[in-house]
C-alpha cells in the first residue's frame, strides 16, 4: 500500500502529457475541419 505514494508523481507527469495530447490533437482537428470547410466552399 506505501507503493501507491510513490506512483502518485509518475501518475500525475502522464496525466498532464495526455492532456497536452489530448489539446494538441484538437487543435489540429479543428485546423483540418476549417480546411474541410474551406475546400467544400471552393467546389
């Protein structure tokens, strides 16, 4: 059970690396869906 303490930091350093992930990711969605638009527009 003392292990859980020493997880908890490692847990926390991926956490915030999937939330980064997660931001970057749409973000690009959100580039590619404006670039959908777009080329939807110029047909």
């Amino acid at each position: 059970m003392q292990y859980v303490g020493l997880l908890a930091p490692i847990a926390f350093v991926f956490a915030l690396s999937a939330i980064a992930q997660v931001s970057s990711l749409r973000k690009e969605v959100q580039e590619l869906k404006e670039e959908l638009q777009a080329n939807e527009k110029n047909r």
